[in-house]
C-alpha cells in the first residue's frame, strides 16, 4: 500500500528535535522527501548546530527515505528562501510547508524584558510569515504556469497558550495566538492557489516544556509523547485533507479536536453615552460565555 504522502516533497522547520522530528519521521515513513530544518539552538533559542538535523536525516535514510538537512533561522528572510529553493533545486518541487521552530522565554508580564519578548515574536511569528511567505510565491507562480490547483499544504504551529492563554506567557501566547489569525486569513488568501493552511495546537513532553507542568509520571510521558501529535501534521500534508483549511486542531495523547475560533456573542444597542454603558454591559455579561482556560473548557 503507498504511503499517504507518497513522493511528496515537505520542509519542516524546528525537525531536529522532539514534535518535529516525529513528524519528518512520520512523513518519511508515508513516502514523503524532507527537508530537516534546524537552527540546532538552546530552548532559549541561543547557538546553531546542524547535527540533530542532520541526525534526523540519517535516521530518515537509515529506512530508505530521502531527507537532506537545512540549518536556517527561519527569521531571516532570505535564509528563509533560500529553505525554499533547497527544497526545490533537490526534490523537484515543494508540497508541504510545516512552520514547527519555536523558543520559550517566559516570564510573568512584570518581569519580561524587550529582548525576551522581541526573540520570541520574531522565532513564532517572523519563522512563520518568512517560509510562509516564499512558499506561498513559489505556488502561486507554479499556479499561474500550470494553470491547475497546486495541491499544497501550509501547516503552521500555535499552542494552548495562544488560543486559550496561559499565565507567564504573554510573549508565546500572543505569538501563537497570532499564528492563528495567521492561519485562517492565509487560508482564505491562498485557496484560489490550490493550498490549505491549517494550524496544529499540540501537547507534547519535549525539551520545551518537559519543566512544565508537574512531576513527569508515566501516565504523563506517554500522553505527552510527540508520536500522537505527528499522525494529523502528516494527515494535513497528504491530498486527502483537500477540503480542511483554516482550522485549529489540537492534539496530544489526550484529545484530537478542532478549537473554535472568536464568535459573536451577546450584544445591546450601541450608545454614544458612556453613562449607559455599565448596565448594557452587565446585561450582556450575564449570558456571555467565559474564555476558555487550558484544557479548552470554560474557566470556573
């Protein structure tokens, strides 16, 4: 039986190490060629090192697959390009797009410094739009020379802490929560291209968040394993997932759903008296949803 991603060509960023690395594991495995990107630095985003890339990609050949390794700053635009034409130049072509790279650098709002918040916009939200955006311009110009669907997947990476939020995160939060606006507006954007954007929120033990969370038990290393987050990633970049896009897909050992985004909730005649506006607001208040708290139920 082929692989559900037989003979396409897929980059994942951030493939060195933990959900990445399932997922160029995953994909290889479905039949895919890969590029492994990994900048190879510390969680905190300091350093480059090719090897975990290059570890994966010997892994990768090791079952018979095609991989080569990419060490770029997917921040950096034109490294982020020149991700895009390796792909490219090596394979033939580019189907798949998963932006994975990512650093944490928490710290309670008080405390935060410009320069932890300004590595990790620039890692989430710069590492997502750079390949995005090369990738994108490489399918619209083989658009316009086929004149066909290019049958392309643009797979971003949000969290939990964006969608629903998550204290000492500001920083990472509004970076993935801005990834998810991200994804529906490009999603509607490059449709008429052939290409669906969608984004994953996984839950997962890696080096990121292995300090997370409470004593790492059994129960929780194997609901936490990046195995149960690849399968969707790897669905998502297969032509059978043609008419998903612009959705939020959480996945971990515990749960596989779709978030749903911002809706309009209760509403009152609009005023131009601030006056009248303490009691429109209590009245819409008492039937107002509350936010949703991190395991995606309202908070109490």
């Amino acid at each position: 039986m082929a692989g559900l991603c037989e003979g396409r060509v897929a980059i994942v960023t951030g493939g060195g190490r933990g959900i990445g690395r399932e997922y160029c594991l995953m994909l290889a495995a479905e039949g895919a060629k890969v590029v492994v990107n990994d900048l190879g630095g510390a969680r905190d985003g300091v350093g480059a090192d090719l090897g975990p890339a290059d570890e994966v990609v010997n892994e990768i050949r090791a079952m018979g697959g095609e991989a080569v390794a990419n060490g770029a700053d997917v921040s950096d635009w034109d490294q982020a390009k020149a991700m895009i034409d390796q792909a490219v130049s090596t394979f033939g072509k580019l189907d798949v797009l998963i932006n994975n790279a990512g650093i944490l650098r928490d710290r309670m709002l008080v405390n935060m410094t410009e320069a932890e918040w300004d590595a990790v916009i620039k890692v989430h939200l710069k590492g997502t739009f750079a390949p995005a955006h090369h990738a994108a311009v490489y399918w619209r110009e083989l658009n316009k020379e086929t004149g066909a669907p290019v049958n392309a997947r643009l797979i971003n990476t949000s969290s939990v802490s964006g969608i629903y939020g998550n204290i000492g995160q500001t920083n990472y939060g509004a970076a993935k929560m801005g990834i998810a606006a991200f994804t529906i507006i490009s999603a509607r954007e490059l449709r008429r291209y052939g290409v669906t954007v969608n984004a994953i929120a996984p839950g997962a033990l890696t080096r990121l968040t292995e300090d997370l969370g409470g004593p790492i038990t059994e129960e929780r290393k194997e609901s936490g394993d990046p195995k149960w987050v690849a399968p969707i990633a790897v669905w998502l970049a297969s032509e059978e997932s043609a008419e998903v896009s612009g959705r939020m897909f959480e996945a971990s050992g515990n749960v596989l759903a779709i978030a749903e985004g911002w809706h309009r909730g209760p509403t009152a005649k609009p005023t131009k008296d601030p006056h009248e506006m303490g009691a429109k607001v209590a009245e819409m208040m008492k039937t107002a949803r509350k936010n949703a708290g991190m395991n995606g139920m309202d908070l109490d």
